[in-house]
C-alpha cells in the first residue's frame, strides 16, 4: 500500500526554516541526514538549536545510514486532510542512529506491519520542490 494524493486539494508542507533546512536539502539529494552535536556526538531529530544532552550548540548534519525499526505505527480509514486519500499507514519509525522519525511505510498492507520490523528509507519526490522520506520493509 502507497500513500495517495488527492490532486484537487494542495498537499499540506512541512514549515522549512533555518534549523530543519540540512534535512530537507538533504533528502532533496535522496538523502538522510540528522543533526548531531559536535561536542558529545548525541544525534538530534527534530532539529534543534541546542543538543538536548549537552545543551552545545554546535551540531552538524550527518548521514544517516537510512535503516530503522517500526517503534509504533496506525493506520487512517478516514483521513484528516483532504489531501491524503486513505487508508494509509503512519509509522514511528526508531532510526539505527536512536532518533525517530515519522514518516509512511509503503508497499506493505497495515496487516503486514509490527512493531520491531526492519525498514529502510526510500524517497518520494512528490513535488518539484519537496522530497519525503518515506519507508519500506527490509526483506
């Protein structure tokens, strides 16, 4: 199962600002990178101006290796925005790196997911000008 747009409605956009731009120029690339504090090496998802451990400022955007597990997960019969043609599955998704992620799982029946599965990043140019990451089971 693919996430479906309704084309008579525009998509919702996630807020680009300063301190989330080195992930959406990244999966603009295909992709993934996180924050991570250059002091004690703590990675960092949702973007942040201090590192919740340290409190360091100082952080750069590393690579992600794109391999995670569903930690949580639901699936939409209606959906909340016009815009998302349901049923469709949300999942939270735990990144090796110990950040996680919301994001969809595709090409997987919500009677095919659970939590502990192995899933790895796939990306989505929905529009000339945003990339979602998106996620598949591994296997």
């Amino acid at each position: 199962m693919s996430i479906q747009y309704n084309k008579e409605h525009p998509l919702p956009t996630p807020p680009m600002i300063w301190e989330n731009m080195g992930f959406w120029e990244g999966t603009k690339e295909h992709r993934l990178v996180f924050q991570r504090c250059k002091e004690c090496g703590t990675w960092v998802h949702p973007p942040r101006p201090a590192c919740p451990k340290c409190r360091s400022f100082e952080k750069e955007w590393a690579p992600s290796g794109g391999k995670g597990t569903v930690y949580s997960w639901a699936t939409y019969s209606e959906s909340p925005h016009p815009a998302f043609v349901a049923p469709y599955s949300v999942v939270l998704v735990e990144m090796d790196e110990g950040v996680r992620l919301i994001s969809n799982l595709i090409d997987t029946k919500p009677e095919g997911i659970s939590i502990g599965m192995p899933v790895e990043v796939v990306f989505d140019d929905i529009a000339d000008d945003l990339t979602l990451p998106k996620f598949r089971k591994v296997g």
